[in-house]
C-alpha cells in the first residue's frame, strides 16, 4: 500500500483486513486517518457482523441491517438441502500450484454445499501441492478459481490430464469475496455443487 498516496487523498475513513494488511500499515495509518476500521472475516457467518461494522462507521445501520437479513436468509436457504458430501481440490495458484487450507473463507464457503476442501490440513492456509499427490487423487473434483490466478476454460484439459479428475472452471469472486457479494456467493454455491 502506498501510503504516501492515501495520505494525499486525505481520506476520514479507511478500512483494513487483518488477513490482507500487515499490522504495520494499520498503524502507520492510524496515524493519519481519523477512522480506521479493521476488518476481520474467517467464516461466511461472519458476513452480517462485518455489514453492521461498516454500516455503524458510515451511520447507515438500516441499510447494514437490511443486508444482514438478505444473507441470512441466503443461508439459511444454502442449508435447507442436503448434499452429498464430494472432495475438492480448489486450486488458486500455478507456479506452484497452491490451494486453500481447512481454515480460510473460501473451504468454509464451500463446506456449506457439502464441498469438502483436500488437503484436510490448517496450516499453512494457502498449501503448495503436486498435481499427483495423494491428497488430489482422493478428490472428487478440481475446482480452478479464477482469482487470484486467472484460470480459464483453456487450462481445464491440462489440469484433468495432470490430476485424473474432472475440472470446474469456478468464479473465485463468488467463493472468496465477503461482504455484500458473499450473498450472490450463496446461491452461486448452490448452483454450482448441485451441477457436480
């Protein structure tokens, strides 16, 4: 973050994530902006917690409690079928390959469409795996996010041949993103492992 620059813009409010900002640049600018509000998201429950925050530090709680419900009954809605449970592994990364861990965002949001992510580890968050790894032989399916790294449809034959499983190409802003697209990601969810 360029700090330089947001102090130019001379902003009232800045928000932060633990998970994407270093303690460090929360405190250089806390030096500087008025209001500084950290953000802290690990599990899609968390979702109506962070709209009240952000609508407390911007003064519109009726809008955040509006938000609120439209997510709660969006999952309430994600939880209302069951699913057969199938494993997945969510690649997020070539160069090295990488995936997500048990305890990130991203397995939790697909955990609630019984998609259980492989490995079954907690550390490190964001593991490195090999493409012929036990780990990828016990999944059911790959799932190719296109965020952070761009995956297409044209790597999907690649990664099939490489892993032995069948490949989804999956909007990544719709499983990793908190916040109002979180909602979008619910029903986005629900397609998706109802179509696998």
């Amino acid at each position: 973050m360029d700090l330089d620059k947001v102090r130019a813009a001379a902003p009232t409010h800045v928000i932060v994530n633990v998970e994407e900002n270093t303690k460090q640049t929360a405190e250089a600018l806390a030096a500087f902006v008025p209001n500084l509000i950290v953000t802290d998201v690990r599990r899609p429950e968390d979702n109506p917690a962070l709209y009240r925050q952000i609508g407390a530090a911007f003064g519109r709680e009726a809008e955040a409690e509006a938000l609120a419900a439209r997510f709660e009954a969006a999952w309430q809605a994600a939880h209302e079928r069951a699913r057969p449970e199938r494993r997945v592994l969510y690649l997020i990364w070539r160069g090295p390959w990488m995936t997500v861990s048990r305890d990130t965002y991203i397995s939790r949001m697909l955990a609630a469409f019984g998609l259980t992510t492989v490995p079954g580890t907690v550390e490190p968050r964001y593991p490195e795996i090999a493409l012929d790894s036990p780990d990828v032989a016990a999944a059911d399916w790959v799932l190719a996010a296109t965020e952070p790294y761009p995956f297409r449809a044209k790597d999907l034959a690649g990664i099939t041949a490489a892993t032995g499983r069948p490949t989804r190409l999956v909007d990544g802003e719709m499983t990793s993103w908190y916040g109002p697209r979180a909602i979008a990601g619910l029903r986005y969810l629900a397609r998706l492992a109802d179509s696998l």
